[in-house]
C-alpha cells in the first residue's frame, strides 16, 4: 500500500478530477502512484483560504497553536513506520533513514510547540513619562513554501511548524517525485485539529505555482529549500514584490582532517555520514581536505569503510544506502567521475553504476577519488551523490582558504584534538553551521542555515520564527 495522493485545501483532501502525474519507484522503476495537479482554480482557492484563515488564526492564542503543533508531534511517532515505508518507497532512502526523518521530525513539532508560547515583545523606556512605548512581534501573514524531495518530511514540517506556530497561513507545494510525505503531513494537521485553511497543499509544474503564488499580492512570505539557481530565482522574484524570504540553499561541505585527529573514528564517521541517503543531503561532506601526515592513512581507512557499505532496495534490511532518486541523478554522478578522469583523477573506489535491478533502478557505487585539481567539478560544483573527492594539504591558513574558495557557505567539519585549532578554523570558516568532531547539525533546538550563496536565515533554534514575524513599534501618551 501506498499513501493516497491529495492536494489539501481549505480542509479537505482532493483526489480526482485533476492533470495527474506518475510517481515512480527509484528503486524499481514502478509507478505506485497518480499525483493530481493543482488547476489554477485550486491555487485561488489555497490563497483565498489561507487569506480568510489568517484573520482568525492569527489571534489564536499561543496556547492553542502550540496544543495542535504538539499533537501533530505525538501523531508522528505513532505513524512513523508507515509514513516512512512510504518515504522510501517513493524517495528511496532505506527504510531505518527514512523512519528515523519522521521520528525526529517529531521533536520539531514539539519545540515549534514550546517556543510558540514565547515570542515575546518588549517596554521601551520612555524618555516622557506620559508616554508608553512598546515594540511588539505579528505574524507577517500568508506564506508560500517550496520544499525539496530529499527529505520530505523534515523539511516541510520546518516550515509548517514555523509558518502556524508564528500565527501565519501556510500554502505549501512539495516535492511532486516524492509526495507522500507532504500528504501524510497534511493529515498529521488535519487531525490534530488544525482549523481549515491554515495549512494547504498543493502540486503542479514547480514554476508555474511558483510564480503564481509568489506573484499573488495575498501571499506576504516566500520560504525555499533547494538548490542555488532555482533559490535566486525565486528570490528575485519575491524582491519584485517586496516580499521577505527565506533561503536554504545548496552547499559544497569542506570536510578539514587535522594530522592529530582520530583518524579511525574520522574515517569511519564520515563514510556512513556520506553515504546518508546517498549522498543527496544539503550538509553532506562533499570536499575532503586531509594534512599531508595523515592522508594515507586516512584514505586506506576510508575506502575501506566505503568498500563495505551495502547498497540495495531501501526496504531491504540489509541495505544500508539505497538508490538515487531520480536517473538524472546517475547521468550526474557518471558526468562528475567522467570529467574526474579527464582531469587525472585516481578513482580509488566505486566510479560506476550498479545493475541491482535489472537496470531499472538508479543505483550508484560509494565512489572515492583521489588527486584532483582545484578546478575540477567534483571540487567546484555540489555533487548531491555518494561521491567523495580527497586532497591533501599542509598549513592551516591554507586550507581555510581552500574551504572558503567558492560561493558557497552552508555546513562544514572539522576534525582534530587540538583547541587552538578547532577554534581558529571554526572562527575563520565561512559557513552557517560548523560541526567539530561530530555532525550534531539538523537538531529541532540548533539553527540551520548559510551564508554566502547557500541562503539567508535560518530554520530551528530561537532564530525559527524570525521570518514569519513582524516587528511593531507602539508609542502612545
């Protein structure tokens, strides 16, 4: 069984009647479901919706808002298994990894659930004493949100928490090759008691809605998780309008090992960190700058660590990375390994695709390359797959600079024992996030987010409601 696929508007799940599209099995090349398209009758209706549920809603008291965000938390671990069986079935990510989405999706339903109950305003002291000066926070009103097929689940309920636990309406297009989740999220709303028209989802051809909506004077929000390009584009748009917005955009992760790290732990980390859903994860480690004095040894350790991950169906259990979600993804990962050759690069491992399934399903191999240029694509460009290029380096500032060299500024790693080293790079980093030792990045209580071409603010921590929120000055006599 898989979910049944619905646009969600004004309450109600709408199934028929509507341009469908297949969805399609990356594992097996199965169609297992008929998406229906939103007409641009549906999108009128989403905004209206969401323009008259905002008048109401956004004087809903925060206690109200933060009893159904919890709600929607305790319906998720109680549905977990199901909704991830239907993640892997339609995104491909193994079975334990996508449950594991959900479950901890359920964390950002209750801290949204909690931090919903403080957004707090502030007295000014007054210069006058007759006067009273107050500045206070309002929802910024109705949002459109866009969000990505590469984890489904955890990045619209970010979204959906922030937008309805600020006190905002939420029209909200997801992932149309990996739907169910999207859908699945809807209900976890609807049964909470959300009222009608506070959250909607819709599908269709991603620019269509997307100008659409973002060009809609109703919507006052624009909120987007995906890759750089299509982020700008978006952006520029909402500028023409005025409207504010919020960018999670692609990275290229710099991954910085020290000549006194754990070099094992090292190694063995950051193998099953990058096979993570198959490498396609904003933060993965994607650039692997390894001190001249450990590099061998750090990449025999690693290749080893690679050459036994075991990749298949995510429904197996045995499967610890599974397919690639789309071909297109394939053709990437062949062009990258292609121009690696081209440039003199040492494939060390990998380097091909897999026949798992009688060519039907779009399995790669956990690949290492060694000894690239600089310029190389793999160095240059975010390869979103289980692709992972290693190059040495010798002096700190030489490989801060390397790491800080392209546009990007999303997430990056540092390993090392020494405190004056860990604090010098994770000062110097250009990134949002920057992890030491460990990848404790993507937690419901921590911001997530980059700088430079990788977005503007930030998802999570106390900084989560700062996009949907106005601020407002009240002085009075």
């Amino acid at each position: 069984m898989y979910e049944q696929l619905a646009l969600y508007i004004d309450g109600e799940f709408i199934h028929a009647g509507r341009q469908q599209q297949d969805v399609v099995n990356p594992a097996t090349g199965e169609v297992i479901g008929h998406l229906p398209h939103a007409s641009r009758d549906d999108l009128d209706r989403a905004l209206d919706a969401a323009q008259r549920a905002f008048a109401q809603w956004r004087r809903t008291s925060p206690l109200e808002r933060s009893r159904i965000l919890r709600r929607v938390g305790e319906l998720a671990r109680e549905r977990a298994h199901d909704i991830g069986r239907h993640i892997t079935l339609d995104q491909g990510k193994p079975l334990r990894e996508a449950v594991a989405e959900v479950q901890m999706c359920a964390e950002h339903a209750e801290w949204h659930a909690e931090e919903a109950r403080r957004i707090y305003g502030r007295v000014v002291p007054a210069r006058d004493p007759a006067v009273r000066q107050m500045v206070v926070r309002e929802p910024v009103g109705v949002c459109a949100a866009f969000t990505p097929w590469n984890f489904p689940f955890n990045q619209a309920i970010r979204k959906a928490c922030a937008a309805i636990g600020a006190g905002c309406t939420l029209i909200l297009k997801g992932p149309e090759d990996s739907p169910s989740a999207v859908v699945a999220l809807a209900r976890l709303f609807h049964d909470a008691g959300l009222p009608p028209g506070v959250l909607n989802i819709v599908w269709g051809v991603p620019h269509e809605v997307s100008s659409y909506l973002i060009e809609s004077p109703i919507v006052r929000k624009i909120s987007f998780t995906g890759s750089v390009p299509v982020g700008k584009q978006l952006a520029a748009m909402a500028g023409a309008h005025m409207k504010r917005v919020s960018m999670e955009l692609g990275g290229h992760s710099p991954v910085l090992v020290f000549d006194d790290a754990d070099i094992e732990t090292a190694a063995v980390q950051l193998a099953k960190f990058k096979i993570r859903n198959a490498g396609q994860v904003c933060i993965s480690p994607t650039r692997f700058y390894v001190q001249e004095g450990v590099y061998d040894r750090f990449a025999e350790r690693f290749v080893t660590a690679m050459k036994k991950i075991t990749v298949g169906n995510g429904l197996d259990d045995a499967s610890q990375m599974g397919p690639l979600a789309h071909e297109r993804r394939v053709d990437a990962m062949e062009s990258f390994i292609a121009d690696a050759r081209e440039r003199g690069g040492e494939v060390l491992l990998g380097g091909e695709r897999l026949d798992l399934a009688g060519g039907k399903g779009n399995f790669y191999a956990p690949t290492v390359v060694a000894n690239l240029p600089a310029e190389a694509r793999l160095m240059t460009e975010e390869p979103f797959g289980p692709i992972a290029p290693l190059s040495r380096f010798g002096e700190v500032d030489d490989v801060i600079a390397r790491a800080n060299s392209l546009p990007f500024g999303l997430a990056s790693y540092v390993f090392t024992t020494s405190l004056r080293t860990a604090h010098k790079v994770s000062s110097e980093l250009e990134a949002g996030m920057v992890g030491i030792n460990h990848f404790g990045i993507g937690l419901s209580e921590l911001p997530f987010g980059g700088v430079k071409d990788s977005g503007i603010g930030s998802e999570g921590g106390q900084e989560t409601f700062d996009g949907y929120l106005v601020t407002k000055m009240v002085t009075q006599v």
